[in-house]
C-alpha cells in the first residue's frame, strides 16, 4: 500500500493497565504477521506460545525498585493503538552476546510494530526517537536491539535510524523443552545522549 499521499495524525501516549487486552492482541497480530514468513514453522509455533500475556503482564506490574525498568509508548487515532514501541535498560550484562561491548548504561529497543496500513508515514520514525529521548533521561548511553537476521525491511528501518550494525548471530531460544537457533542481526547506537540532543525537533 501506498500511503505517502496520505496525511495522518495519531497521538503518541504511555500505554495504561487498561489497555492490556488491546495491546496483546495487537502486538500477536503484528508479530505473527512479520515472522510467519521468516520463521520455520515449528519455531515459530513454540515462539509464539503464551509471550504476550506474559510480556506485558511483567510490563504493567515491573518492581519500581528495580534498576531494569521498561517503557512503552503506543500510537493511536480515536482511541485505537496503530504502533507502538517498548524498551529497557540493562544495567548489567544480561546475555552472553553483549558482553562484547563490555559497556554499562545499555538500554535495549525491545519490539516496535507499526500496523501495515500506516506504513510510510513517519510513525515508525515517531515511536523509534521517542524511546531513545525516554532512555537518554534514564541515563541510558548504548541502545542495542536485535532483529531477526531475515527481517530485511525493517533491518533497513532501523538503519535509516542511525542504528549500525554490530554482528550476526545466532540466538539460542528454548520454548516448550524445543530448542533451535534463530538466526540474528544485532545493532547499536553507540551515543544515545549525543543522539538525542542533535534530533530535530
Ligand atoms: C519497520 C516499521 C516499524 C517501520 O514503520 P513505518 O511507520 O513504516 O516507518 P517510517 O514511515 O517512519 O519509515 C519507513 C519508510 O518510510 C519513509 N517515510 C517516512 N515518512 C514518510 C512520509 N511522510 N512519506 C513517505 N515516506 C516516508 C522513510 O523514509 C522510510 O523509508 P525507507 O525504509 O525506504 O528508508 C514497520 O515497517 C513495521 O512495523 N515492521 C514490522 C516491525 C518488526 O518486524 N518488528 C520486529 C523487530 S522489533
């Protein structure tokens, strides 16, 4: 679809308790739609199963006191979510995989999802810079994300953004006592306060 004629106006607001219901459905139905074809299907069946109830639960009811904390923020017209993007900070190394930068105040981009009929518009670009001004107040000085190594479009998305590519890799999931690899890309930002301050506004 072509929407570059379009013109659009949502709102950008945190996502309330209220709303879990719609943002689970949303961010199932979006994820199913992206990796149904880069997944093999046995993957993507174990995948799946039970992570969005469970994310944004942990999301909704996160200790305050905890030093990893995340953010969400959703994007809306009348009320109905069309995006959204969610983050956190590392405060230590938690995988493996970013020891190698052997770096503290990491924050991650943990899932941005932008329904396909408001593609192109400038939304993605909305909720990407709004996470990483979130995380720059929070201390937060490296953005990592990873992104499956065959999501090509959404590779480049986030390349646009100033994201540079770091390595590929494989990541380890386990679901339901099914082990496999999935195959991905990882990115940093490596100055995210510096970032920040030179976004337009
Ligand atoms: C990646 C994704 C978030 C991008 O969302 P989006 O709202 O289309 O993003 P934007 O509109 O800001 O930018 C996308 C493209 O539109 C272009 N664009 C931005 N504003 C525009 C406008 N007003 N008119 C025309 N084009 C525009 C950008 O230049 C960009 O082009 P490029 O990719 O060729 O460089 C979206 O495609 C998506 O949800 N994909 C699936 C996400 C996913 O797989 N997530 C899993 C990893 S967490």
């Amino acid at each position: 679809m072509d929407n570059s004629q379009l013109s659009v106006s949502w709102q950008i607001s945190e996502i309330p308790p209220e709303d879990h219901e719609a943002i689970v459905a949303f961010h199932r139905d979006r994820r199913t739609a992206t990796d149904i074809p880069i997944m093999p299907d046995y993957a993507y069946a174990n995948i799946a199963h039970g992570l969005y109830e469970n994310t944004w639960r942990e999301h909704f009811h996160q200790d305050k006191n905890n030093p990893y904390r995340t953010g969400a923020y959703k994007a809306h017209i009348d009320g109905k979510i069309i995006g959204f993007v969610r983050f956190g900070t590392i405060t230590f190394p938690k995988k493996e995989e970013f020891k190698i930068y052997g770096l503290t105040d990491w924050g991650e981009l943990l899932q941005l999802y932008v329904h396909p009929d408001y593609h192109h518009l400038g939304l993605g670009w909305a909720l990407f810079r709004r996470a990483t001004q979130q995380l720059a107040v929070w201390g937060v000085r490296q953005m990592l994300l990873n992104v499956y190594e065959k999501n090509y479009p959404t590779r480049r998305f986030y390349e646009r953004c100033g994201m540079i590519l770091s390595h590929e890799k494989n990541r380890r999931v386990v679901r339901n006592n099914i082990t496999f690899d999935v195959p991905c890309a990882y990115y940093i930002l490596p100055d995210v306060q510096d970032y920040v301050k030179n976004l337009k506004p």
